[in-house]
C-alpha cells in the first residue's frame, strides 16, 4: 500500500469540509462516550456492527441531523473507534482517547463509494434537505495534482486538515513501490550520535544533522512572545497563532527532508546496513529537546521504508548488545571509558579509536552476526 498526498486548493466552498470535520468530531465524542457509560452501568461492549446499528436508529430518532453526513465516513470513524478498543481489550494499547476538537483532523472515506475521482477533481457527495427530502449533493474540489498515483485500485482516501488550516487529500492505492537498486557489496554500521555527528558510519564518515528546531529557535520565542502579548481569540491572536504553525510545519519538512536524502544516499552506497535498537525514553531523559530535534525514529522508519523498497537488508542491533567499549580490533573490554572520551587507545593492541566510529564497526559486527 502506498499513500499519495495532494493539496487541496482553497475555494469557497472548503469550509464544508471544515463544517464536515466538526461534525464527524461529534460522532467520535459521541460513541467514545457512549462506550465509557456502558461500561459504568455495567453493560457488555458493543462492537462494530452493533454501533452501527445503533446509530442507524439514532439517525430516525434523536440525531435526525446525522442524515447529512456521508455514512461512509461515520462507519470508518466506527472502524476507528473498533479498533482502538480492540487493541485495549488485548493489551497493545491505553484506554482510548476522547480527541479534543482541534486534533481531530481527518476524515477517511472507503475505496468505493462517497467521492468520485476525475484528473485534479475530487467530488465528495455531501447530503442535503430539500423540498422534504434528503437529497445527495455533489461538491467537486480540486487538488495540486503534482504527480499521478501509481497502481489499479485505491482502496481508501483521506481528507486531512492540518495545524495552519489546509487541508490535503491523501490517497491510498494498493500499489507497492519496490524498484530494487544494484547490489554494490559494500556493507555498513551506523552509530546514532548526540555530540559530534548525527550518524557515523563504520566507514569513517560522519555527517551532520541540521537541527531545524535550534536553527528557528529564536524566531519562534519571539513569535510565541508576540503571541503572548495579544488577546487570545483576537484576530492578530489567531494570525499569530497561523503564523508559528506554519514555522512548525517549516521545521518539521527541513527535518524530514534531510532524513529521507540521508536514507536514500545510504541505500544507494550499501547492501546492509546495521544500526543499533534505540533507547528513546532514557535519551530524551538524557538530553531534552535536542532528541526530538533529531528525531532518530522518525529516521528509522524512513530507512525501514527505503531498505524494502531497494531491496536492502536492515539489520537492528538490539540494545543490550555492547558496542562502545569493545575494542573493534582485538575485542578488549575498555571499562574505564566515559562519555567524556571521544579518542582512546585500546591498551591491549594499541590501536587508536575514535569512539562513534568503533561504535560504528562494533554495530557493523554485531549486525553481521545476525541471522
Ligand atoms: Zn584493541
């Protein structure tokens, strides 16, 4: 499956999709609630089918306004609802979240009914009264359709709205990207780093992360500070507030954007490449915002992605595995190395380290030996 996501133009008639959103919202808030007293008064859980039974008589009883939403939309927000539940009742997750209005910000639609796709055209079929009767309404918006899908089937689209009040349209297709690249017979290991590099390659390279984050962060303490100085719900207060989401998704595409180059150039040079497991929740203990900065996860799924569509082999070392003291020459235990030592000599075979590329090599190894 693969995901294609367009911008949606800005017309007249976008805050129906907004209005849309807001409704939806009330349909989660509503079930979300509905399962929580059920469970007080001591009732069984009601699954997906049963909610949707209960909403078609909600729909002829008290909720007759529900008619006008698209009831595809309503059964997948259900599915939602369904799931984040079954993942509770099997332990794989919290109590499921009542969404605040503001971070509900997506609608999703099956692959086959409620919208109609034509060249850069999306019609979303809303509902309407007239002259006594539900009638369907057919909203065509149109999209920056800056590249074309690729496979036969779209099995289902998003409709998105994002923090700075745009919206998108993501489609899903069945199609799966794998173009595998040469095999090039080089292999490596990456050490993540916080002081000197981003990441360090067993081949001695070393390359830099950009921090976006620390590089806007004065731009954004004085837009927060601006921010602070207007009256909350004001007209500049809500440009404000448009302007700092905007750097925010600045930030966040700069970060992204280095990621995927990094991860595509490292699939272009190696067949395999290991890496270590991370410890987030004891770095971000460790050092702060400069983790989040990084965000080494978000660079690991990126390569997760990457290695399966060229045909590469990932192998992740777990954490438990030592890579920093070990000397990658003779295998001697150093004990005494802090975090402070960025070069030492191994005193058994006088080799000379440089710590994050013998962490590198000690991955590389490591990650070799796995199966
Ligand atoms: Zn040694």
């Amino acid at each position: 499956m693969k995901t294609y996501k367009y911008r949606l133009g800005k017309q007249s008639n976008t805050i129906r999709i907004g209005n849309l959103l807001d409704d939806m919202w009330q349909v989660h808030v509503y079930f979300h609630k509905w399962q929580r007293q059920r469970y007080k008064d001591g009732l069984p859980y009601v699954n997906f089918e049963g909610m949707c039974d209960h909403v078609k008589l909600m729909k002829d009883t008290t909720h007759p306004h529900w008619k006008a939403l698209p009831s595809q939309a309503i059964q997948q927000e259900l599915k939602r609802i369904h799931l984040a539940y079954d993942r509770f009742f099997k332990k794989l997750g919290g109590r499921p979240k009542i969404k605040k209005r503001h971070k509900f910000k997506s609608i999703t639609f099956p692959g086959h009914a409620g919208w109609f796709l034509k060249n850069n055209r999306i019609t979303l079929t809303f509902r309407k009264w007239n002259n006594g009767k539900w009638r369907f309404d057919k909203v065509p918006y149109t999209f920056h359709k800056h590249r074309q899908w690729h496979g036969n089937r779209i099995s289902r689209i998003t409709i998105k709205r994002d923090t700075c009040g745009v919206y998108w349209l993501c489609i899903t297709t069945t199609y799966t990207d794998f173009r595998p690249l040469p095999t090039t017979g080089q292999s490596v290991g990456a050490d993540f780093g916080m002081k000197d590099a981003y990441l360090t390659l067993s081949t001695g390279e070393k390359k830099q992360h950009p921090q976006p984050l620390k590089h806007s962060l004065n731009k954004l303490r004085s837009l927060n500070k601006a921010l602070s100085r207007k009256q909350k719900g004001s007209n500049g207060w809500w440009r404000c507030v448009r302007h700092l989401a905007r750097l925010y998704r600045k930030i966040s595409n700069q970060r992204k954007d280095f990621h995927w180059q990094l991860a595509s150039e490292l699939c272009k040079k190696f067949d395999t490449i290991a890496i270590e497991t991370l410890n987030l929740d004891g770095m971000k203990r460790l050092w702060g915002r400069k983790v989040s900065d990084l965000a080494f996860y978000q660079f690991v799924e990126i390569l997760q992605y990457k290695c399966r569509k060229h045909k590469r082999l990932l192998k992740q070392v777990d954490q438990w595995t030592a890579t920093t003291k070990p000397c990658s020459e003779c295998g001697f235990h150093n004990e005494n190395l802090t975090l402070k030592d960025r070069q030492w000599t191994c005193p058994d075979c006088g080799a000379h380290h440089d710590r994050d590329i013998n962490a590198a090599i000690n991955i590389l190894w490591a990650g070799i030996a796995i199966t």
